[in-house]
C-alpha cells in the first residue's frame, strides 16, 4: 500500500512504503546476547520492505516503528522519542548497535567457556555442532583481543563452580572494567582473601568446640553423686553394698571384680524372674 506526502513545497513527493509483513525473528534483547542474529534478521527484512534506503520522515518513522516492534520492552528505553530531540530510524539502529556490540570482556569470556564445553553428540547434526563452536569463538574474538591473561581468567573461573558468590564477583568486576583492566592478578587476590577469610572460620570453630569438650568433661568431673547410688559400709565406695565387696571385710573379700559383679547381675535377674516359674536348662 503507498500514499504520497502532501508538502512538495519543501520536499520532493516520494511514495510512502508500508511494510504488511511483520518482523519474524527473535526480539533482540541484552540478556540474551542475540544482537548478531537479530542484526541480520532485521536487516534483511528492512531491505525486504523497501524501507532501508528511504530517508524522508514518514517512511523514516515506519522505520523506527518496525525497530522499535522487534526488540524486547526492556531495550525500548535506548530508542524512545522526545519532543526536543526525534529518535530516527538512523539514530535507533546506531544506538542499538553501539549498546550490542560494546559486551564487554564478561560476555567474551562466556561464549569462550560455552565453545570449550561444547561436546558432539548423536541427537544433534555433527556439522550444526561444530559451525556452532565456530561462530561462538569468531564471536568472541570480534569482541576484544584474545590473550594469555584472559586464557588465565576463563580457566580460574571455571574451576569456581561451588563457589557462586566468588563468579558473581568476578563476572561483575569484568563486566564493569574496561577492556584488559581487570585481569587474572585481581581474581587470585580475591582468592586470596576469600581463604583467608576461610581460615579465620576454621580456627574459630576449632576454637569453639574445644572450648564445648573442655566444658563437657568439666561438667562431668564437678557433677555431684547422686544420692539415691548405694554406698559401702567398709570401703566407703559408692555402686555396691558390703554384702558385694570384695575388699578385706566386705561379703565377697578376696574375689575378683568380674565374680562380684557375676554374681550382682545372677541375684537381679533371680529378683525379676517370675514366682513358680524354673530357669530353662
């Protein structure tokens, strides 16, 4: 469908394009890192609607609509219009591009981890396997030089799994930095502090359960007799009678502590036996 403009005065008229297919690839979105595929999908389809090489205003917004329709709500914030200062068509696709392509070491390091996890396997296309780790790793190199210190940070992090406080403090201290300024130097001294730290609680646990034994065994040298224990009259010890003891005067003097404590059990368990009743032979 097309129209004309109506101020030839001041501009040429020139048909007004109105694209009747709607964008059909993924919405572009920062968390998703899809800028590269969204790059091409949306530039295909600007071409294909004939919008990309128009410049005046009408065919400028419809441009700037289409932009604005296939990116996710979040990203609307970069293009949005103000009165004082209209948002072309041109001025959206630069800011996009600019906000995209600008990932950071953070991102280069993560499709570097995700090419080297990467494994073939029989339920997915060799070929479509491998052209993947490709594009991952040409994605990583068009962010930033590739080097021996940046090699060092992707190998610490991965080792850094059951720690996850520690890679949420790395991968913000790259996304932060600029590009070479926060390197493998700076993980090991955190690395450092974060043991430090580990032994320091060590040592107070350490110190703490000694402290519980001490007090436990204190507790049980302090603790008083209990009156109801019975007491000998000749040896003056408590747990037997003198009827059991086998100290000079005691009921079974010159025996052995196993005997009396044979016969203590036998007399107990002839008490608790029933009445009438035999031991089984």
């Amino acid at each position: 469908m097309t129209s004309s403009t109506n101020n030839d005065t001041q501009i040429p008229s020139i048909s007004l394009i109105r694209s009747s297919t709607p964008f059909s690839g993924e919405k572009l979105s920062k968390g998703k890192g899809n800028y590269r595929q969204w790059y091409k999908d949306m530039l295909i389809h600007l071409m294909g609607t004939c919008l990309f090489d128009y410049n005046w205003l009408a065919n400028d917004r419809q441009t700037w609509s289409i932009i604005a329709g296939s990116i996710n709500i979040s990203e609307r914030s970069y293009i949005k219009q103000a009165d004082s200062s209209p948002m072309t068509a041109k001025k959206a696709w630069d800011s996009l591009k600019l906000r995209h392509e600008n990932e950071g070491p953070i991102r280069q390091v993560n499709l570097l981890q995700k090419a080297l996890a990467a494994k073939f396997t029989k339920d997915n296309p060799l070929p479509e396997t491998a052209r993947q780790i490709c594009e991952d790793i040409k994605h990583a190199f068009t962010i930033g030089t590739l080097n021996e210190d940046l090699l060092c940070c992707i190998a610490l992090i991965n080792t850094l799994e059951d720690f996850p406080h520690l890679c949420t403090n790395v991968s913000t201290s790259l996304t932060n930095s600029k590009q070479g300024s926060y390197t493998a130097e700076n993980i090991l001294l955190l690395l450092e502090n974060e043991q430090g730290l580990r032994d320091t609680d060590l040592m107070k646990k350490n110190r703490n359960n000694h402290s519980t034994i001490e007090s436990t065994v204190l507790a049980g040298q302090t603790q008083p007799k209990s009156s109801n224990a019975p007491c000998c009259s000749g040896c003056k010890r408590t747990r037997h009678t003198n009827e059991y003891c086998i100290m000079p005067g005691g009921g079974m003097a010159g025996k052995t502590i196993a005997e009396g404590i044979g016969r203590t059990k036998k007399e107990e368990e002839i008490k608790l036996r029933p009445q009438g009743k035999s031991p089984l032979l």
